[in-house]
C-alpha cells in the first residue's frame, strides 16, 4: 500500500514538473523517457522475474505499432480502439515465440529472442505493399484529436507516457503479491521445486511473456503516435531492444524502480552527451557506452543497489546481501 | 572506484541538465544562427562528417564576403548538432536545437527517415529546413512547406542513369538491352530503382533482374553470381559506400564484363576511388552533385571552393559537401533577401527565391529556385565517370565537361 | 550445377571469417560462460590495427599486405589480456545479465572510441589482393575471402590440437566442465581464463587481418560479423570451439544459397529461421553430444 | 479396494548405468512405508520416476487406479502425489508463508484461503514463528520443513518424503514425526525415504528394502529387518549411509 502511495506521489510530481516545464525539448526527452522506462518495466517482468533475458522486446513494439498504425491508415479505425488488436498481435506473437523458446535457457533463450525479432524485422521489410517496407509509414498531421492520439503539445503525450508508467508500475507492485507473481517467484527459484508443487511451470512462463508483451505493445502503441513515424529498422531494430534490457538491468533487475531509475540514468547521459559533444562525432556514443561499463564495475546489480550500497555507508549500516539479484 | 563513479556520473547529469538550462542563449545582434543537424555518429556519420566540413566552408565565405548585408554585415553561426542513426534521436536533436536557439532556416538529415522524422519538430518551430535527402515521398504538399530539397528527386537519379545508357548505346554501339537492377532495401534504395524502373521501360530495356538486397551485407558474391545467371548487359546498382566496394571487387574477380552504371552514394564517395587506386577509373556512376561541372568550372569563385575544401580536408569534393556548401549559401541568400533572421521570412524568401549567382549556383546547373513543395526546380543529377581517380562530369551535356570513355 | 557449385563456395569462403570470429566467441563462452557482445568491436579494432600497420608500407608481391595478419594477432591477443585484468577478472563472477550489460556498454563506447580515434570514413589500403581470383573451370574464387577461409581451417586444426594435447588445452577443457572439479585438480582457474579471452581476442585480431585486404574498416564493421558469429556458435552448440567453426561456414553456405536460390533481401532473414528451427531441434546444437564442450 | 500406488516392472536406465532394473511395488490407501537401502540402490531415481521427472524405459505407474503415463510433474502433484527435495532451494522473493501458499493456490484456493491453508501447515511443523520471515534467514533444516508443509497444503494423497529428516534437531524431528503420524492417521500415505533406521523403525507400518535396482524385501519393519537378504545388502551400504547421514 505504501508503495502505491509512493508511485502515485511520483506520477503527480511527474506530471506536474512536466507541464510545468517551459521547454518542448526536455518535454520530449522525458517522454521518450518514459516510454523506455515503461518497456523496462514490462521487459523487467519477463527477465527480471524469470531470469530469461529478451533481447528481441522491440518486436513486441513494433507489432503492436504497426497493426495499430495500419488500421489506422487504411480503415481508419482509431488507435483507441485499433491500439486493442496492436496489443492482441503482440500477444499472440508472443505466446509463439515464447512457446518455442521459453523452455530454452541462458543464451539460447536470449538469442532465440534476438533472432525472432529479426525474422519479424525482415518480413516487414520485404512485404512493403502492406508495411511501407524499410520507408516506415509516417503519420500526417491533421488536427489534434485525442481519438486518433494525434496531438500538437508534446505535453500532451507526455502525459500519456507518464500515466502509462506509473500505471505499470502499480500493478507489477500488486502482481507481486498475486497468485501469478507467486507462482514466478518459485519458478525462478527452481522450477523443479515449483512443478512440484503443482506449478504449470512452462505454462505460467509462456503466459508471463504474453503478459509482458502486452504492456510492451501498449507502450508501442502510444509511442508511434509520438514520434508520428514508424521506422521499422528502428521500432523492431537490435538497438531498441538493447536499450530496453539495457536500461532495465542498469537500474537493478531486482528493484520495482529499477527500469524508472535505469531509462533517467540512460537518456540523461544520452542526451547530455548529444548535447555537449554531439558535433564532435563519436564522443557522446563513447561517452554513453563507456559510462555504462563504469557503472557496471562499480555495481553489477545496478543504480538501486548502489544507492543501496550507499546509503547503508553513510547510514554505517552493511550494504546488501551479496550475490546477483537475477538468475 | 565507487567514488570516481558518482563524480563522473553527477558530472554527467549534472553537465546535460546545464546544457538543458542554458539553453536559451543570448545572441549578439550581428549574428545569424543557422542549425545543421546531421548524422554525426553511428554508420552514417561520415555522410554528416562531410556536411558539416562543407558548411564550414560556406559560412566562412559568406562571413569573408561581409556576412549578410541585409542585416548589416550579421555573421553567420553555425549550431551544429548530431542528428543520431535513429528517427527519435533526429526528433530530440531537433527539439533541442530549435527550442535553444532562433535560428534563421537549418540544413542538413541527409538520410530521409531522420528528414521524415524530424519535420514535424521544424513545422512546430516555423524553421525552414533544406535537406539533401532525395527521396520523393518528401516533397509532397504534405511537408506542409516548411522542407526544401536541394538534391534532385531519387527518381531522377534513376531516370539520368538510364538516359546515359541510351547515350552510350548510340555513342559506342554497345547494343545494351538487358538490364540488372541491384538495390539496398532502403529508402534511398527504393527512390532511386523506381525511377530506374519507369524509364527502363520507356527506354526498351529489358529489366532481367531486380532485386532489394539487406542493408550492411558481408558478401557480394551471392549478387554477382545473381547478376551472371540473369545474362544482364548492364547494372545498375544502388549502394552504399561499403556494398559497393564488396560489389565491385567481387565483379572483377568474377571477371565479369557486365557494364555498371553506379547509383551514386558508394560508387562516388572518394573512398571508393582510395580503396581501388587506378583501377577506379572508366567506373560510371550518377551523383546529385559534382565538382567539375560546367556552372563551376566556367566560375572562378566557385573553381576556387572546390580547390579549397579538397585543400583543407585532402580529399576532392565530395557530392555531400558540395549540396550542403550550397545548400549554407542558398539560406544565405533567403536571409539576405527576406532581409531580417526570422525563420518566418526566410522561408517565404526560399521559396520565392532564385539563386544563380553565389555559392547556391554550386548546384547544377547553376541555378537553385523551389516549387510549391519545395523540390528544386533546375536541379538535375549528373553522369560522373571516374578519371584518373576524381569523378568527372561527363552527362548530360549541358553541364558535362569531360569526354567519356567507353566504359 | 555449377551455380550451386558456385553458391556453395561462395558462402564456405565467407564461413571462413564467420569461423574465426565464433571460434573466440565460443572458446570465451565454454571456458567463462560469458557471451561477449563486444565480440564484433574487436574484430573491428583488429581491423583498424591492421590497417594502421599495413599503412606502414606493403612489400612488393601480391600478398604483401598479409605481413600485418602475425602482429595485428599478437596486439589483439595483447588486447585481449588487458580486457580480461581490467574488466573481466572482476566480472568473471558478475553473472550473466550483468556481464551481457558490461559487453554491451563496452561494444557501444569501443563503436564512438573508434569514431574519436580513427574518424568515421571508410578505409580500405589499396593492394593487389583486393580483386583478384582464383578459377576452376568454370568457378572463381575470390582470393581474399579464400586465403581467410585456409587461414581459418588452418587456425582450426591448430585449435583442435591444442585443445587435445597441450596442459592448457586440457585444463580450459576441464574448467569448461566444471570450474570446480578443475580447481580441485589443481587447475588455476584465472589462468585459463586470462589465457583464452588472449587467444579468443587474438583469433577475432587475425579475422580482422584477413579481412582488411577486402573489407572497408569503419567504426561499425563488427556488427554486421558477429550477430551471424553468435547464430554460428549456437548452432554449432555454445561451448564447442571446433564446431563453431563448421556453424560458421553452415552459416555462409546457407546466406548464399538462400541468397542464389531465394531472395537476396531474404537472405538474413533465413539464417535467422535456421537457426531458429536448429534451436528448437536440437537446442544442445548440431555438432555437440549432449553436454560435451570444447 | 485397489492398491494407491501400483508399479509395475518399473525400469530406468542411464546410458550403461541400470539405476532400476525391475521395481514392482504396491501401496495400500493409509499408512507409512519405508524405503530403504544402500547409496545408488535406486531410491531417488524411483522418486523421480513416480513424480515424472524421469520417464522409465519400462513398466508403468498406476496412481488411485490411473496410468499416470504422460502426466508432468505438476500434473502429478495436482492429482495428490508429491514429493520433498533433498536439498531444497528457498523462494527468496517470498516470506516463508507466501512460498508454502503456492501449493494450496494451486489446488485453486484463494489468496486468504492459501494463506490460512499455509498458515495451519507451518503451525503442524511448528514453523508458525517463521510465516513472516524471508526463507532466505532460515537454516537448511527449517528449508526442507517448509518444503514439506508446501506439498501438504496441497492436500496429497501420497507424499514421498527424500530424506526429510536428516540434519533435523531434536525437537523438531519430534514434531515432524509426529506430524507425520497424525497426517496418516487421518488418511494421507507416505513413502518414507530415510538413512536414520531408528526413525524408519519407529515410523513405518510396512518396509521395503530395495538394492541395486531391485526390491529385495517388504513387509513387517522388525521382520525385514532381521532378514539376512536385508543385513547383507543394506550393511553393504550401511557405511556409506552413516556417511552420508
């Protein structure tokens, strides 16, 4: 409880500093913020609950953008409703993919994951009659309009971003403490000893990822109205799915603001770096990527461990048991 | 090591939210902001390297020639920002330039999705943007008149290449009738083998092969081999710089005798002539920009750029530098006309404008103005063939200046 | 007949540097347990260290610019020691989504560092290799991509052998079974690891070498190698050096069939939906019985 | 009335290893079996051969007059046969009390309804101090206990027990027995794999010795145990046992 309090209390203060902001360009970095967080958060159910590293989530994005967008174009549904079906494609994308890879382990899992997405990738690519192939489909402005997610204030996505966020967040606390985060919980604690306590282990895993992929769409379909254009080779690319895992573990696997913590730490640095040396070409990736190697030799449990870690020095306390927070 | 950490991560958020806040920056009065925004890191960042070489260039010979007159000898500044591999980083860069400083108009994107991405950001801002991206798609009246394109269409590049293969038919009796189309899966890509495509057509050629193939391949061999079963006469391949050495060496030791008429990008960049040494030369190619045409060579002043940016950057001038060493200049010119910074104006000057004098005249054939969707009006792409290892315009007449040898 | 003749050879060529590159990967991987994403940017700073050295000067004869193939091994393997005592001794014991983070981040900054270092433009050192052939009958061979793929059988048996018979290669052997058991035997642990990441770092150095001669250098050359190098490795079964190797050339082969016979744009996706279909077969991989590695 | 537990010609083999070469066995409804014999007699594997881990090569496995071929391990524990591990793993993200909830959830129980089933079954175990405790304090004695009341909120028909009690104190080996017992009593079957004799004597209705893959006597505890058979082969294994207890 007190933890939904906690969510709430940022999610107010989120959106307050939001539209308090004068300028339009932190409004957008947030945003994209957010919606990084949000994937985090929903990568972080799959991987950080079951130790199974996705490295293929944006697929989960771009499906879910790209029906939503579709119906969208040619029957003009709109994506309040659209977004619906986006989210059911991923879904079923999902329970495939997870169906097949699921029972694989480690590495096999990750790059089953990896490679599933580039499959996707490539057939969008190639069937560009429907998809607009490696052109993407950009998303002409018309007025703004809620129904069709269409809006001239960044705020206003922002908002939505937030909201989505702060909304994921709360239920990953409550589902927790539900029958299927108790069930998860004693699959990655040893999924022998949870098939023998009656646990549908392969099951529960192949539902978690549906569960995943879900808000992952979710946060797809918002995001393409975002930046009005779907860029397939972005939206399903390797480098999306990267930053996803990326920002999820930087922050702590283990912590329910691990992904929150992650995606601030990340595009702060990102842009800061595009910021101050983007003209000088190639230092700010360095920058970027180097910051994350130091963070990981610091604290390889991520940004909340470490905060942990700290504060039970300054508070003289021992800093947190040993030992890595996701197997 | 923990210490070091935290120091160097306050540092780092610390600096990001400094440059945030320090955003609105004062200007001095005798100073116009212009913003070039191009891909400055990832695969594509040597496309923004040559922009932002040549823009240099420009802004220096407008400000050495008494800056902008109009508003009493104002300099040019350039803001230079890293417009990133990826739509959303083109959007933020963007977001970030325009909302930190007034700039006047912006050049740059080079790559059509990081121009489709970021335009809604210039509409929102009311900033003019000229683009050396080609694709169509962009200058339709959907751009709502706020994007100029200064290189010619893609599918003019197509059309040019095809045109020169019936020029070589009839000039050397070469008989071509089939050919191959090899093109990377990328806008760029599509542009350019639609207008292939459409005037192949026309121009009774049998198209035996057409085929997309994935960006950033490891081999070209498979492409060879492809290019020998389907008994194509010519080629005409759409790739960047990296395929295009990969296609090129797999051709020669296939010793295949296929005529390649290259689609600009990695068959012009000086790359590709440092890589093969002489064995560079007799290679043809289209390009949206080069060096040697006639609008330059029969002008001093402009002669003079060329000579100086291969001066400076040792490397001849290349397509990319040359439209955005004209591009610089061409919103010079707007500002000048418009006679105030305001992006408002200069927008409305760029698209009354008509540029033929100036480094704007760098462009073929000398001549910048737009239509209603911002297209270039005059421009058209130019047949180069490599000659003792620099490209030499060699078609259309009208500005060629070098004869071509049978390829 | 020919042109799958062809086809084949052409994709075995290209195996070649796919072999390689997985070779290390998998020799990291069955020794550490640790799948190095940065796999790709060593084969990229391999690549730039060999064309700094072949812009020393190429003596005369055709394969004058292989003189730089030794050295660049030696500099990588010196490289790959000092990424093991900087990074990996202490991540060694990360587990395995930080470690996926650590080589991530490190892939990322290694792409800008180059960028910073090198510039971002296409290098290629002119040289006689780049373009010629070989023919038989009716077949040719590009003489790059061929003199790789014999570097890389060559490097192969070596491998096999040294794997077998020497005391590093028995102890890397026993620690990828069980790091315990080894150090119960009195194997040093650290010591095989320093010493595999030297070798594997090496081999990616010595793809780099062999490709130079070829292949332009820019600051994202690895990745279009190494996501096929990881697909090779699985296929072959994670931890198995050897037949990483023969993933590799799987790997090639299939690109340029699927690319001759299907769709050139489909030709990425197909290896993808191999490996795929291999995973879900036959997920302890095609060339390895049951848990066996090395 | 038919047999709980029918095995019939049960055997499992690995590569050249023959764990089981011909295990034929019933268990009546109610009661407390013993199973006993030497390291490597098969015990664990026929474990997990009842539970699904293992599919056997041959024979087959009748549970309350069903095949239970093909069934998974979840499957199994659903329909009343469970186990305990020798060597349990904590649910670390849970309390103690969460993490023996997931046997009753499963038997479609509510939240509060779970928590009460596990509540009672910690009290049996005389775990009840620990409900709120994360597993992760508790030392590996009270593990295997929480393993244990897990299964049983599951309501189990049969429980094979693995070694439950070694490396328990006392007390609690006293109250774990007399858990057991009273669960028997009130109808549950347990298949009791122990090394500690005097508990097997004291707890066992009916014992059953198996060795190298074969059961080689049952019946009467006291009976069997006198049986020279049983003294050779089991005092075999006897070392080995003290060993390992």
């Amino acid at each position: 409880m007190r933890r939904a309090i906690a969510i709430c209390a940022l999610w107010a203060l989120a959106a307050f500093a939001g539209l308090a902001t004068k300028s339009d360009y932190l409004v957008s970095v947030a945003t994209a913020t957010a919606f990084l967080a949000l994937w985090g958060q929903s990568w972080n159910l799959l991987s950080g609950l079951t130790g199974n590293i996705s490295l293929g989530h944006s697929v989960f994005v771009a499906v879910a953008a790209y029906v939503t967008l579709l119906l969208f174009q040619d029957a003009g549904l709109s994506p309040l409703l659209g977004g619906v079906a986006g989210i059911a494609a991923a879904v079923l994308l999902a329970a495939v993919i997870g169906a097949a890879t699921l029972r694989l382990k480690g590495p096999y899992f990750t790059l089953a994951t990896l490679s599933a997405a580039a499959v996707v990738l490539s057939l969008i690519l190639h069937y560009s009659e429907l998809t607009g192939g490696p052109s993407g489909i950009a998303i002409p402005f018309a007025e703004d309009s809620p129904a069709k997610l269409e809006f001239t204030n960044v705020r206003a996505y922002f908002l939505i971003a937030v909201t989505l966020l702060a909304a994921v967040t709360l239920f990953l606390a409550f589902f927790r403490k539900s029958r299927l985060g108790f069930y998860i919980a004693a699959i990655k604690s040893s999924e022998e000893a949870a098939a023998a306590a009656g646990i549908h282990v392969a099951r529960i895993k192949v539902l978690t990822f549906c569960v995943s992929a879900a808000l992952t769409g979710l946060g797809g379909v918002v995001y393409v109205f975002f930046i009005g254009f779907a860029d397939p080779n972005f939206l399903s690319g390797l480098t999306l799915s990267v930053e996803i895992a990326l920002i999820a573990v930087v922050g702590g696997t283990g912590y329910l603001v691990g992904p929150i913590v992650g995606a601030v730490f990340y595009e702060t640095i990102d842009a800061g770096a595009n910021a101050f040396l983007g003209a000088a070409g190639g230092w700010d990736v360095m920058i970027l990527g180097f910051s994350v190697v130091a963070l990981v030799m610091t604290e390889p449990r991520g940004l909340c461990a470490l905060a942990q870690g700290v504060a039970a020095r300054l508070a003289r306390r021992p800093p947190p048991p040993a030992g890595e927070s996701v197997r | 090591m923990r210490k070091i950490f935290l120091s160097s991560l306050t540092l780092a958020v610390g600096g990001a939210l400094a440059a945030i806040f320090a955003g609105y920056t004062a200007r001095a009065a005798d100073q116009v902001d212009i913003a070039v925004i191009a891909p400055l890191s990832g695969p594509n960042a040597s496309v923004g390297e040559m922009i932002v070489n040549a823009s240099k260039l420009a802004a220096e010979d407008v400000n050495t020639a008494g800056g902008i007159k109009s508003l009493g000898g104002a300099k040019l500044n350039l803001i230079i920002a890293d417009a990133t591999n990826d739509p959303q980083g083109a959007i933020t860069t963007t977001e970030r330039v325009l909302t930190q400083s007034k700039v006047a108009g912006a050049f740059g994107l080079a790559l059509s999705p990081l121009t489709t991405a970021a335009l809604p950001a210039f509409v929102k801002h009311h900033v003019p943007v000229i683009t050396s991206a080609i694709s169509d798609a962009l200058v339709t009246p959907s751009n709502g008149g706020y994007l100029f394109q200064i290189a010619p269409k893609g599918s003019a590049f197509g059309n040019q290449q095809v045109e020169f293969l019936k020029f070589l038919n009839e000039k050397y009796k070469m008989g071509i009738t089939k050919a191959a189309i090899l093109y990377v899966n990328n806008p760029y890509g599509i542009a350019t083998e639609k207008g292939i495509e459409q005037l192949a057509q026309k121009a009774g050629l049998d198209i035996v092969l057409n085929s997309a193939y994935p960006e950033s391949i490891t081999d070209a061999s498979p492409l060879v081999s492809k290019v020998q079963q389907s008994g194509a006469q010519v080629l005409f391949p759409v790739s960047y710089i990296s395929d295009a050495g990969l296609l090129l060496t797999a051709l020669r030791s296939a010793n295949s005798h296929v005529l390649v008429i290259g689609g600009g990008a990695g068959f012009i960049w000086p790359a590709i002539g440092q890589s093969l040494g002489d064995k560079v030369n007799g290679l043809t190619s289209v390009a949206s920009w080069n060096l040697d045409s006639k609008n330059i060579k029969s002008d001093p002043k402009l002669a003079a750029v060329a000579a100086r940016y291969s001066k400076t950057y040792n490397t001849f001038m290349p397509e990319q530098a040359g439209e955005a060493y004209a591009g610089i200049s061409v919103l010079a010119a707007a500002i000048e006309a418009a006679g105030s910074a305001d992006p408002a104006k200069v927008r409305l000057a760029l698209q009354t404008l008509d540029v033929k004098s100036g480094g704007g005249a760098l462009m073929q054939p000398g001549e910048v103005s737009f239509d209603a969707n911002g297209a270039n009006t005059h421009v058209m792409p130019v047949m180069i063939q490599w000659q003792n290892n620099v490209p030499h315009t060699v078609f259309p007449e009208a500005v060629a200046t070098s004869a071509v040898t049978k390829p | 007949m020919t042109i799958l003749a062809q086809a084949i050879l052409n994709g075995l060529l290209i195996g070649g540097v796919y072999a390689l590159v997985a070779m290390g990967l998998n020799l990291m991987f069955g020794v550490m347990k640790l799948v190095n994403f940065a796999h790709g940017e060593f084969l990229m700073a391999g690549m730039y260290v060999a064309v700094a050295l072949a812009g020393l000067g190429l003596p005369a004869g055709t394969f004058g610019i292989y003189w730089v193939a030794l050295p660049t091994t030696f500099l990588m393997a010196a490289f790959g020691l000092a990424f093991y005592l900087l990074l990996l001794d202490r991540a060694a014991h990360f587990g395995e989504s930080p470690q996926i983070l650590l080589t991530i981040g490190l892939s990322i900054g290694a792409q800008g560092l180059a960028q910073v270092v090198r510039g971002s433009d296409f290098q290629l050192v002119p040289n006689p290799v780049n373009g010629a052939a070989l023919h038989l009958g009716a077949l040719s061979l590009q003489l790059g991509p061929a003199i790789a793929f014999v570097v890389a059988l060559a490097v192969t048996i070596a491998m096999a052998r040294v794997l077998r018979r020497t005391r590093f290669g028995k102890s890397a052997r026993a620690v990828a079974e069980s790091v315990e058991t080894a150090e119960m035997l009195g194997i040093d642990a650290r010591r095989v690891y320093v010493a595999s990441t030297a070798i594997a770092i090496g081999l990616v150095g010595l793809a780099g070498a062999l490709l130079i001669p070829y292949h332009y250098t820019f600051p994202n050359v690895g990745q279009n190698f190494v996501v096929v190098a990881f697909l090779a490795i699985v296929i072959a079964g994670l931890g198995n050096v050897v037949g990483a190797v023969f993933g590799g050339l799987l790997m090639g082969v299939m690109q340029s069939l699927t690319a001759s016979y299907l769709d050139l744009d489909l030709s990425t996706a197909a290896i993808y939906v191999l490996f795929l279909a291999v995973l879900l077969l036959r997920p302890q991989g095609l060339f390895s019985r049951g848990r066996r590695t090395l | 009335m038919t047999a709980l537990l029918e095995l019939d010609g049960i055997a499992k083999s690995f590569g050249a290893i023959r764990s089981l070469i011909d295990v034929s066995l019933a268990l009546e409804q109610h009661g407390i079996v013993g199973l006993i014999g030497p390291n490597g007699a098969g015990k664990s594997t026929l474990i997990n051969v009842l539970t699904g881990v293992y599919l056997p090569n041959s024979g087959s496995v009748r549970f309350a007059g069903r095949d239970l071929a093909g069934l998974t391990t979840a499957e199994r524990a659903r329909l009343g046969l469970v186990r305990t591990f020798q060597r349990p793993t904590a649910i670390a993200d849970l309390t103690c009390v969460e993490g023996v909830m997931v046997g009753a959830l499963c038997r479609g129980l509510s939240l509060s309804a779970a928590r009460a089933e596990a509540l009672s079954k910690l009290a049996l175990l005389g775990l009840a101090g620990s409900a709120a405790l994360s597993p992760r304090t508790l030392p590996t004695g009270h593990l295997k206990l929480l393993d244990f009341a897990r299964v049983l909120t599951l309501n189990p028909r049969l429980v094979l027990l693995d070694e439950l009690m070694a490396g328990l104190s006392q007390n609690e080996l006293a109250v774990v027995l007399d858990a057991i017992e009273r669960l028997a009593a009130q109808g549950t079957t347990f298949l009791v794999v122990e090394h500690l004799m005097d508990v097997i004597k004291r707890l066992s209705h009916r014992l059953v010795v198996l060795d190298a893959g074969r059961v080689v006597a049952e019946g009467a505890p006291a009976e069997v145990i006198a049986d020279p058979r049983v003294v050779e082969a089991y005092l075999g294994g006897e070392e080995s046992g003290h060993a390992h207890a």
